[in-house]
C-alpha cells in the first residue's frame, strides 16, 4: 500500500497532468492548426512545420501508432492514402474525437490513456509510433517523462521506429516570442519543459533504443529511434 508521500506525489502528478491537457477544448482545438502549426512554430519556435511533415513522410508506415494526436493534424498532411492500421492515442478526449473525426477516411481506433502509464492494448505490435508535441507538456525531468516511451516500447515491432518532435526549454536561445510563450505556458502548467535539453533528451533515447538520431531546429528537437 502506497505511503503519504507516494499518495502525495501521485496526487502532484495527476493535477499537472490535467493542467497540461485542459487547455485543449473543441474551441481551442478548433483554432490549434493556426496558432500553432501556422504561427507558432515559425515565428516562435523557429522550426516550420514543413520540417515536422517531412519527418512524418519520411517515417508514417501503414502500421502506425500516434500517440498524442492533438488535432491529427501531421497523419492527415503526411500524403499517405491508406493505412493497414491506424490507432490514435490521447489522454483528452476532445483531441480523440477531432482527431477522430478528421482522420475517419482511414478508420482509426480510439484509445484513451495516459501516457505515464501503463498501456493496454491488445494488439500486434506496430512498425512506427509517433510522438510529437508531447513530452514537453508532461510533468517532471526528462527521464520521467521518457517513461512514455517505456510504455510505448512494447507495442512496436522489431524493425519498428518512435519518431516526434519535442520543444526544448533550456540550452537554445530563444526569440522574444517564443521567451514569452514559454513564460505563458509554463506559469499555466500547459507546458512542463523549463529544464528540458538536448543532452537528456538524446542521452535517454539512447539508453533505450540501440539507433537514434536527434537534430534540432530552432527550439524543437526532432528524433527518430529504432
């Protein structure tokens, strides 16, 4: 049975983990694209989103698993006609729902989870898995937010690959756009990534998967591991 202090530390966790998922209302969700993928990540992050839609190309099989769907927004861009399978997993279900509904020409599965925990799917594992604009949102260091990709892990196949995008809170200047947005987000608890770095993001990737690659553009950090 769980001490004070665990029920204490899972009771933090789970108030930062609403707090950082809350902010996705249908309204929210309705404007996200614009703000975020056609403004933010050019003028604050400095990382276009052409450059996270090239990933998803590069990567997105016909076997795929997204974990943090947002809006659907890079499986719908990545110019692929058809999937074999295609799950989508979010803790929100507003996301699921519009993810859902834009991508229903493929017939996703819906799964609702927690990333921090333990998933439950009873399905063969998956060749790719994408995680984009994700683990900057989660709570703690960057080794408790990899605890996703633990999670993740066992759903993917021999040959399969994890590729996403994160937004880096420390170590890469930013622009006064981006200073302020990250000062906005983190105060509200959207974003958790102030000690965030590349160093701990890569040295984590690699402590679990034998190939990974990480380039950065701007404040985001793009990875790829097999």
């Amino acid at each position: 049975m769980p001490d004070e202090s665990s029920r204490q530390a899972n009771a933090a966790r789970g108030a930062a983990i609403s707090r950082a998922h809350a902010i996705y209302t249908p309204f929210m969700l309705s404007v996200y694209d614009v703000l975020v993928h056609g403004l933010s990540n050019r003028f604050a992050w400095r990382c276009p989103t052409r450059r996270l839609l090239d990933l998803y190309r590069a990567h997105l099989s016909a076997d795929h698993l997204e974990a943090g769907v947002g809006t659907g927004f890079f499986v719908d861009h990545a110019r692929r006609a058809a999937f074999d399978r295609l799950i989508l997993l979010d803790i929100n279900r507003h996301c699921l729902d519009r993810a859902g509904s834009r991508l229903a020409h493929f017939n996703p599965v819906l799964r609702q989870v927690n990333l921090l925990d333990p998933i439950e799917i009873d399905a063969a594992p998956f060749a790719s898995v994408g995680l984009t604009y994700v683990l900057h949102c989660l709570p703690g260091s960057m080794s408790e937010k990899l605890v996703a990709v633990d999670h993740l892990r066992p759903l993917m196949g021999d040959d399969a690959v994890l590729f996403g995008a994160t937004i880096l809170g420390r170590g890469r200047a930013p622009n006064r756009a981006a200073r302020a947005l990250l000062d906005l987000y983190n105060a509200k608890g959207v974003f958790n990534n102030r000690e965030d770095d590349l160093a701990s993001l890569s040295e984590g990737l690699r402590e679990r998967f034998p190939k990974v690659e990480v380039e950065t553009h701007g404040l985001v950090a793009l990875f790829r591991a097999a």
